[in-house]
C-alpha cells in the first residue's frame, strides 16, 4: 500500500484551534461501513446511537507530560516534553533539538530549575535528570500542557484538554475522541442500559508520529503502554451487543489483546500494533473518533475498519461541510 493513496486535501482554516464551550456541542458524522451510507447528527445523540446490550469502552489515561522551555549553556533554545517520570528526579524526555544535546551537558529553566542529559535513547529521547530537592514542584510550576503542533495557541483551561473520565497518569497526548464526552452523557448512557469499561494506553510517539515512508507497510511502531484490567476483558465476553470503542487507542488496545470474536485476554504490554487495511478485527464493532491528518496511522486504522473509499468519500463531504478537523474538530461514529 502506497501513502499516497490515504491523503486527502485538509484546508487549514478547519483545523479546529481551540475546544468549543460545550464539549457535547460538537457535531456527529456517522459512516455506516457496510453501506458507505453517511448520517450527519450531534453529538448529543451519540447515546441513542447505543442500544441496550451495547457496550462502550474508553481510554482512561490522563495527559500528565508536560513541555518545558529552556536554554543551553550556548544560548540556544531548548524544548524538553516529560514523557515518563521514572523517579528519584529522572525522567524520560522528548528534546529538541536533540541531536546538539550531549551527555553531561546542563539546560536551564525558568525559576532556576536545572537538569542535566544522562542517556541518549531513541527517537529523540533523552534521559534527564533534576537534581533540586524541589524539582517536582518547579516542573509543576513553569511546565505547559503539551499540544499538538497544529494547535497554535494555549488553552486557559488545560482540563480541556482531558477526558471527563480521566484517571491513569501517563499520556503526552489526550485521546481526543473521549473529549466529546461529559458526564452528563456517561449518566444518559447509563439510564439508556449502556454498560461502559475502561482500558488504558499511554497515547504517545506512535500515535502522533507522521508516516515518512513511501509504501506504509514499511513504517515502524515504536510501541505504546496499554492495558486491559481483568473486569473490561469480562466485560467484553459478556457482552451480547456490539462493542463500541471510543477513539483509536482503545481500538489499537482492544485489538492487542485480542484472541478471538470478544475475546479479549486482561494484560499489560507495549503495543505495536500497526492496523492497515486487511486487518481482520475481533474485539470492536463501532467506533467514535476524531478526523485526522491525511496519511498518518490513525488514517490507515480508520480506512482499515471502514474501507478507504469510504472514509475518504466521508472526508470529502465533511470538507465539503465545513466540520472542524483534528482534535479539538467534531466527532464520527464509525458503526
């Protein structure tokens, strides 16, 4: 498969810069995969679109990485996104510009808060370590919540950028697709007889990282933490409907771990599961996610679940109507 055959053309004005007030006033593409059929709603009827018997899992992480601003010895400028805390003030870090980092070499932030390159990893990732006594509070003090880079302003409420159901610390990026839920609409699923579960998977390089290769099949996954508790995995062989999952990384999760038809084993693993077209699915019937960048990963999974002519027929018309793109964008229920 070549990745020209998964762009699209992306007008930049729809790339959704900021959330909307209300986050269920988003609105609602639904593509029907058997039919190609598309539907064109509101958010706030997502929960009728769910019968009883139907269940709907999401991913509990919560974005705790956050980006700080420094300076080399040199002068330069210096960007440093806190991946994983790994304790005793050493952390896993994304950098840039990561090449012209040395081991030993120290970066300054702001509020005299130092930190120093202790291992080369890969990826661009480094290993830093603090070494004040009150380097978690500084980081919390002067760190900014991460953004995606098609996002050109800060939010005055970094919540936005979180999912109501938030809870397992991990992400350096939020599964945008749960953004759309409130809890108002977790409680109308529950009067309508939706059961709901959670899994886990820290979004992170692989969600977000372009593809760079000509034919996609030779783009490497890096992996990403996830897992699924034992009482989701029961969940989903209970379940006599159809299971919905709530954005990509549930999907990229479920499927993981999955066995066969809702057979879903409970497991924690790095996953690299890279999902393309031909990709026999076990564990997900349904699907609500965001619209996203032409040719990237997310792409390949939602043509693979779909059908590519499908989706691109279903982002053609959503150009064409003026949806909001990315991960502040509206939302699309793939069933």
């Amino acid at each position: 498969m070549r990745l020209a055959d998964f762009l699209y053309d992306l007008p930049e004005e729809l790339i959704a810069q900021e959330p909307l007030a209300d986050r269920s006033a988003s609105r609602l593409l639904v593509l029907h995969r058997k039919t190609g059929d598309i539907e064109h709603l509101s958010f706030t009827d997502a929960p009728n679109l769910l019968q009883k018997g139907d269940l709907l899992v999401m991913n509990d992480t919560r974005v705790t990485a956050l980006r700080l601003i420094g300076k080399r010895a040199t002068g330069g400028q210096v960007e440093a996104l806190l991946l994983h805390d790994e304790g005793g003030g050493r952390f896993v870090a994304l950098t840039r510009p990561a090449k012209k980092l040395r081991l030993g070499e120290a970066i300054d932030f702001e509020g005299g808060l130092q930190a120093v390159i202790e291992d080369d990893l890969t990826e661009g990732k480094k290993r830093i370590a603090f070494h004040q006594v009150d380097y978690a509070h500084r980081i919390k003090t002067i760190g900014i919540t991460p953004l995606p880079p098609y996002i050109h302003t800060q939010i005055e409420d970094p919540g936005r950028y979180q999912t109501v159901y938030a809870q397992t610390a991990g992400s350096a990026a939020a599964p945008t697709a749960g953004l759309h839920f409130t809890n108002e609409t977790l409680q109308q699923l529950k009067t309508n007889g939706i059961d709901t579960a959670t899994v886990t998977l820290d979004v992170s390089l692989d969600t977000f990282r372009p593809i760079g290769t000509v034919n996609v099949e030779d783009h490497v996954m890096h992996g990403e933490r996830c897992s699924v508790p034992g009482e989701t995995a029961q969940a989903i062989k209970r379940c006599e409907g159809r299971v919905f999952a709530v954005g990509t990384t549930t999907v990229r999760t479920l499927e993981t771990f999955a066995n066969s038809r809702h057979e879903v084993a409970q497991g924690e693993t790095v996953s690299k599961l890279f999902i393309t077209p031909g990709h026999e699915f076990r564990a997900v019937d349904a699907m609500f996610t965001n619209f996203h960048l032409p040719g990237t990963t997310l792409m390949l999974l939602v043509s693979a679940f779909a059908g590519r002519e499908n989706v691109l027929r279903a982002y053609k018309e959503a150009v064409e109507k003026r949806y909001r793109f990315l991960s502040f964008g509206d939302a699309m229920l793939i069933k």
